[in-house]
C-alpha cells in the first residue's frame, strides 16, 4: 500500500456519485476503505453507457477502484451487527444517505459515536442537515446544478437551461469532504478532538464553487448574469473562432499590458493608436466592435499557426479543447492526469487520476473497483472472527451476499 493515509480503516456506506467519491480518493491515498451495499447493490452498477463493454460501468469503476466490497442487509439484526463491528474498528465512517434513513437505520452519528468514540463520521447531503429540505431526495443536478444558482447563470441565450455533465457537483463535492476527512484525522492526532461530525451539502459546495459572484451578490446587491461575447469588459479575455473552427480563448486579463504588444503581433499595430481602444475602459465601451474586428484577423489562420505566432511572443492564450483532445494534451498526461489501475487480472485500465499529488507519501490506485460482494466472506472470517458454518448460515437466510 501506498499514500498518505496508510493504514487509516474506512467504513462507507454510499451510493452513486458523491459518496463513493469520497472513498475513491480515500482509496487512492492509501486508506482501506471497506463499502457496504445492499444485496441489490448501489445502484450506480447498473448505470452502464452505450459502448461500454466492461463488466462494472466506467462511473462505478473510478469512484469505487480500490476498495473492499461487502454486501449486507443492514436492515436484519444480524446484518446491522456486521456493520456495527467494522464500525468499532474504523477511523472513518461517511454516507450520503438520507440521514433520516441511516438514523432509522441505527447508522446516525450518536448511534455508531456510542460504538466507536474516535470515530470521524462523515455526511454529505443534498441541502444540508438542519434545513425544511433536509431530507428532500436529489441528485446533484437538482442540488448542486438547478437549486444552487449554477444553472441559471450558465444557461443558453434563448434561457433554456444548460444540462450539466455527469456527476460534476458531486466530485467537487467528494473531494472537499475527502480533505475534510483528512483534517479531521490530523486534528484526532493532535488531540483537538476525539472524533467528530463532518457535513457538508452539494448546494453549499456549489454556492463555493460560485463564490466570486455569490460575494458580489452579497456585497453589493448585484445580480451575475450571462454576458455575451460581444459585451465582455475586456475583449482580450474572449474566445474567437480560427481558420479551421477550432476556438481559441485569449487571456489578457491584464489587458492595458499586453494591448501594444498584441495589435503588433496580430498585424494590427494601427489598433494601438486608435482612440476607441487605446485603454481598457474605451475598448470595454467599444467592446462589440473590438469582438467583431478580432473575429474577422484570428478566422484568418488556424489554431495551430496562431499558436505559434502566440508562443513566440508571450501572448497569454488557451485553445478549447473537446475530451478527446484532452486525452492526447501532454501536458495533462505528463501532468499524471491518467492512471494505470490493476484491473484484477494482471493487467491495468486507464483511468483518471485524483487530483493530488505527494512527493513523499505518493499514492498508487489499489486494485479495481469490486464486484458485488467480492470480499464479504473474507472480511467476516479473516477480520471479524465469523466462523465458516455462521457465514453459511447467514447467507442462507439472505442476510450477506
């Protein structure tokens, strides 16, 4: 084993995106992390794509990879033991089940605290804990996307919503509970606290990941809307469309520094001497003219010979690339953005990488993601102490899988 997190025992008890996420960077920093599903499984191992060939969905393959997989119906005695007993043991327990259903569950906060004193348990909710909406069922298009303001501000021109990529609100939202996890391990260890509570909702994550406009709002009662391309303060801060299609993003934030230099390099240096865009505030008032003249210079070559041309003068720009280019960007994969995982046979599948990286306690991904009930057996036998005729007889009444 690897990473930082060597030999810290992680108990999850999540489905779909954002709590599995969570133990998957858990998993890649070295922790063993044990996931608990129901016999029917999380139904995430269901949710395959058009072209998948794999055995396990490649959604359920990132978040899951490394752990050890037990399935259990917590809803029996004997099946609530099971759970109980890896519980006593663990650093750490997370969920994104309803509360109200893991407190029916016995698997609230004060019920496993009673077990396990220094345990860090961890919550991640929809609209947060103490609210009307505490227990309202979403997914992170309703909570993180619709409900938080995100898609109202990125919606199309005509004002119809935007739909958001698969389970983006909820990696953001696992991995700022994974480094919640971890400071509250490193507070244990310094004896700020036994153990504690963590929580933290997909709406909150978004309303951070919207900060900047949420602390104008806030501020100065101003409302963030959509600007056209037409319409930026700075012209310079603008994607434009080159010879071949393809967009290039400018990224002269600093405009008034780079604006002589930029004319001169575009073949433009008249521009420079034009009164209605001789400083940031005229060409931000003169915005919509800039655009379309800057339209018409940079659809004249292509990506790659403005790139060039960009390169050789230190013009800050970025090109807007499709997945299929980001998977092929050197400095992304040379950056360690993809990972080999053991696949379980011998070999490896690429995957995406967590995002952080440590130069003295790196990580390595453990092992595939399991299949349903892959280590059930050798954990009640090896680690807690279940003899063979009691597992039989567990299995027989439906309890274990």
């Amino acid at each position: 084993m690897t990473g930082p997190l060597q030999g810290v025992r992680v108990v999850e008890l999540a489905v779909w995106f954002a709590g599995p996420a969570i133990g998957g960077i858990l998993s890649d920093w070295g922790a063993d992390v044990i996931k608990i599903e129901p016999l029917m499984g999380d139904p995430l191992r269901g949710l395959s794509y058009i072209g998948e060939q794999q055995s396990l969905p490649s959604g359920f393959e990132l978040d899951n990879r490394g752990k050890r997989g037990i399935a259990v119906d917590l809803a029996h005695n004997s099946g609530r033991d099971i759970g109980y007993e890896l519980v006593r043991s663990a650093d750490v327990f997370f969920s994104n089940i309803r509360y109200a259903g893991l407190s029916r569950l016995g698997f609230d906060y004060e019920s496993l605290r009673a077990i396990n004193k220094r345990l860090i348990y961890a919550h991640v909710s929809g609209f947060g804990l103490d609210t009307p909406d505490a227990d309202r069922p979403t997914f992170d298009v309703g909570a993180f996307w619709a409900r938080s303001g995100f898609a109202a501000l990125l919606k199309q021109e005509d004002g119809t919503p935007t739909t958001p990529r698969g389970a983006m609100g909820d990696h953001a939202t696992g991995a700022n509970m994974a480094g919640g996890i971890a400071a509250a391990l490193y507070a244990r260890e310094r004896g700020l606290a036994e153990g504690q509570f963590l929580s933290t909702s997909l709406t909150r994550t978004a309303a951070y990941q919207l900060g900047q406009d949420m602390n104008l709002a806030i501020r100065t009662g101003a409302k963030p809307t959509m600007t056209p391309r037409s319409a930026q303060k700075n012209p310079l801060m603008n994607p434009y469309k080159t010879a071949e299609g393809r967009w290039i993003w400018l990224l002269m934030l600093e405009s008034d520094r780079f604006w002589t230099r930029f004319v001169n390099v575009i073949g433009q240096s008249e521009w420079g001497e034009d009164l209605r865009f001789v400083d940031s505030s005229r060409r931000a008032t003169n915005c919509a003219e800039l655009t379309s003249l800057l339209d018409g210079v940079l659809s004249k070559k292509s990506l790659v010979e403005w790139a060039s041309v960009f390169e050789a003068n230190d013009i800050w720009w970025a090109p807007l690339q499709e997945i299929e280019d980001v998977l092929m960007d050197e400095s992304f994969v040379g950056s360690g953005g993809l990972i080999d995982v053991p696949d379980g046979a011998g070999g490896t599948v690429q995957m995406v990488a967590s995002p952080i990286d440590f130069s003295e306690t790196n990580w390595a991904p453990q092992g595939p993601a399991p299949q349903l009930g892959a280590h059930t057996e050798l954990i009640l036998s090896d680690e807690l102490g279940y003899g063979w005729e009691t597992i039989v007889a567990l299995k027989d009444q439906g309890i274990i899988l």
